[in-house]
C-alpha cells in the first residue's frame, strides 16, 4: 500500500518506497520574462566586455599597464564585497562600495580596463562564493551594463572617454559624479526589474 498507519499515533506514513518529488533547477523556477532578461542582459554584459578587452589590449603591453590591470582587479573585487547589511523587517539589504570602486578603478586604470575586468572578476567572485549560476551571470552583466552607461555618462560631462585626467578639473569631477549616480540608477533598475518580474 502506498501508506501504513502507525499504531501509536494514528497519522498516516507514508511507506519509502514512493516516488521522491522531482528536483528542478532554480533558474527553471523563474518565469519566462525573467529569464530573458537574464539572458539578454548576459549577452549584452558579454557582447561590451569584449568590445573593453579589445580597445584595452591596444595599449602596449608593460609591467606599469599589468600592474594596473592586477589593481584595478582587486578594486572591483573589494568593491563587490557587501561592507553594510540593514535588515528592515523581512527584508535583508546589503551595500557595497560598487560606486567608490568604480571611480577608484577608473582612476587607476581607464574605463577600458576597469569594463574589461568588471564582469569576469564579479562573475568568479560570486561563483566562489557559491551564488547561483544565474545570478552570478545577472549580477556580472548588470554591472557591466551599467559600467557603460556611467562611460558615456562621464565622457559626455568631462569631455574625456579614456580615462581621469590629471589634475583632476571640475569637469572630471562632475563626470565622475555622474558617472557614479548613473551606475547606481543602472543597477538599481536592472534589479528591481528582475525582482518585480519575479514576483509577478
């Protein structure tokens, strides 16, 4: 029989031999729109990472231009770090210096560099942290969605597309702070997009 009723209680137990529930993948879960957005996103996060490593890789090769690609690496991946986590209620938010990284990395290394290395490094990073695949992709791409959206951002202020410009004018300045508030509100979008999706 599929169930026994146990003498000392009365409940019904079910017997070992039924069929366990099938295990679906979170990423299945997901409603359909979400996915595409998923998937859309990731092939535009990918589609500008490349675009980055190409105009990045035309600088001549030197132990000054690896250093600054192994700094501004490091930048991002401490910038990917949550440092604050509020909880209202039922609800968990975590903050980082995504946007201090971001201006700090630009400085360091250019625009080129810093979109270049932004995804790969915010992708391995969530891996090993043992984030879902799909969010790690989310996540990765959305930043450097955003990234590109703070570039055009700065250059249109500043008037500069490769890099900060020393010394630092109030036209870099305010391209700077620009190109902050913009990834912020990139970001900020993309995600509750997805989360509003999500819920339906």
């Amino acid at each position: 029989a599929d169930a026994v009723v146990a003498a000392s209680t009365g409940r019904a137990v079910h017997d070992q031999r039924c069929p366990a529930a099938p295990v679906t993948h979170p990423a299945e879960r997901l409603p359909t729109r979400v996915r595409s957005l998923i998937a859309a996103t990731g092939l535009a996060g990918l589609a500008i990472c490349s675009v980055a490593w190409v105009v990045a890789c035309r600088a001549p090769f030197s132990d000054q231009l690896l250093g600054r690609a192994a700094a501004v690496a490091v930048v991002v991946l401490v910038g990917d770090v949550a440092l604050l986590q509020i909880r209202l209620g039922r609800n968990g938010n975590g903050f980082t210096w995504a946007e201090a990284a971001l201006v700090v990395g630009v400085a360091i290394g250019g625009w080129a560099w810093l979109i270049a290395l932004l995804g790969p490094v915010i992708l391995l990073r969530q891996l090993a942290a043992r984030r879902p695949l799909h969010k790690a992709v989310f996540n990765s791409s959305s930043a450097v969605v955003a990234a590109a959206l703070a570039w055009l951002a700065y250059g249109g202020v500043s008037g500069q597309w490769v890099g900060v410009a020393t010394p630092v004018t109030w036209r870099s300045a305010l391209g700077l702070a620009a190109a902050a508030g913009v990834y912020f509100l990139a970001i900020s979008v993309q995600v509750m997009t997805a989360v509003a999706w999500a819920q339906g």
